[in-house]
C-alpha cells in the first residue's frame, strides 16, 4: 500500500474522506515540515513517518467536532490540527494564530505551499487579539489547562462558540475546576491510526449555547 492510499484510508477510520490528491498535499505537507524543522525547530517529532500519526491523523480526529464556517485554531505551532482540518474543509475558513513569528512564516508557506486559500496565518496571542466577529469553533490541541484555555480565547469567542480542547489523557482535574459560564457540551476518547497514546477531545460552550447537550457523552 502507497503511503497515500495508507493516508486516505486511516482518515476514512476517522470519519474524513480524504481524495488521493488531498492525501498527497498532506504528505507534501509533513516533507516541508521536516525540511523547515531541521533548521528552526519547529516541532519535536522529526520524522516525517511519525508526522503522519502524530500531527496530520491527529489533527484529522476532530473533524466531526468542528461547527459553523469561521475557525480559530489558538496556539497553532507548526499548523497542527489547522492546516490539515483546512485541506480536507475548503468551504471553511481557519485563522491560525500563534505567537512565535518563525511558526507563523512555516503556516504561511505552508498555506501557500499547498494553495490553500482558505487559511489565514496571525502572529498574535490569541488573549490580546480583537475580531470583528466570534469565531464559530476554536481549536486547542495542548494548547493550557482547560479553565487557562477559556479564559485566554474569551475574546474571540461569542455565545454561540464551540471550544474543542484537544488533550492527551483524560483531564479529570481540569474538568473538575470547570466555572460558569463555560460547561461541558460532549465528550469523547480519540483513536487515531498508529499512534499508541490517549487522546481525547471537549467541546465546551457558554451555559446559554449549552442547552440540552449538556454532559459528558
């Protein structure tokens, strides 16, 4: 099996259905990682091999979480899970913010790399930042402790906004310090192909978008 058909087939294990020609821009996407990686150290998995699982599966496994059109992806790093979730959703638009300038130039050529039209790349942080309108899901793969997350991306959220917080193991500890207005909406563990690790994700919202979504699904 070709590296891409591995690709569009361990996507389609996570509910995405990634076209060859996707699969390959991805592919294109973690060799330009590890070309820009070994000079500006941009990430800490190094082999484009271990890329695929770490960064761009990993990435892909929140995609049926995702709502509404307009998307943050808050302390982006490299481009992870934006760039990808990008590929796969061109009829959305994701603003990567992250505040280390060399990230931000990576996202750029990347997004140019890739003709990916629908990304925007902010050197900001996303506490500082000031947006015409909420954003409709903001993303945060390890980004901080979920009550520091809330808290951070307050200014770009509205009442409508899903948050998803994208860990590892599950963060009893985080969710027990949870405050109002924010409450959990759903919940579930992650399996991504070839990467033997917890993962999970948390959709959050304000109380008033809650509704009768509440609680841990």
């Amino acid at each position: 099996m070709s590296p891409i058909e591995r690709l569009v087939q361990d996507a389609a294990a996570l509910g995405v259905a990634l076209t060859s020609e996707d699969a390959a821009r991805l592919l294109t996407l973690t060799g330009e990682l590890a070309r820009w990686n070994r000079s500006y150290n941009l990430t800490a998995i190094a082999a484009p091999a271990a890329m695929v699982t770490h960064h761009l599966l990993d990435s892909l496994a929140v995609h049926p979480d995702i709502v509404g059109t307009r998307i943050a992806d808050v302390g982006t790093g490299a481009g992870f899970p934006g760039l990808p979730l990008a590929v796969c959703n061109p009829q959305r638009h994701f603003t990567l913010i992250d505040s280390t300038a060399k990230k931000v130039r990576f996202v750029r050529h990347a997004a140019e790399r890739l003709q990916l039209t629908n990304i925007t790349a902010v050197h900001a942080r996303v506490e500082s930042m000031k947006v015409e309108a909420p954003f409709d899901t903001v993303l945060a793969r390890a980004f901080a402790p979920i009550p520091k997350l809330l808290e951070t991306v307050t200014p770009i959220c509205g009442p409508e906004t899903r948050v998803l917080a994208m860990k590892g193991k599950w963060p009893r500890e985080e969710l027990a310090a949870l405050a109002a207005p924010w409450r959990v909406v759903s919940s579930r563990e992650l399996t991504v192909p070839g990467l033997d690790a917890a993962r999970c994700v948390i959709v959050l919202a304000r109380s008033a978008a809650a509704g009768a979504t509440d609680g841990v699904s």
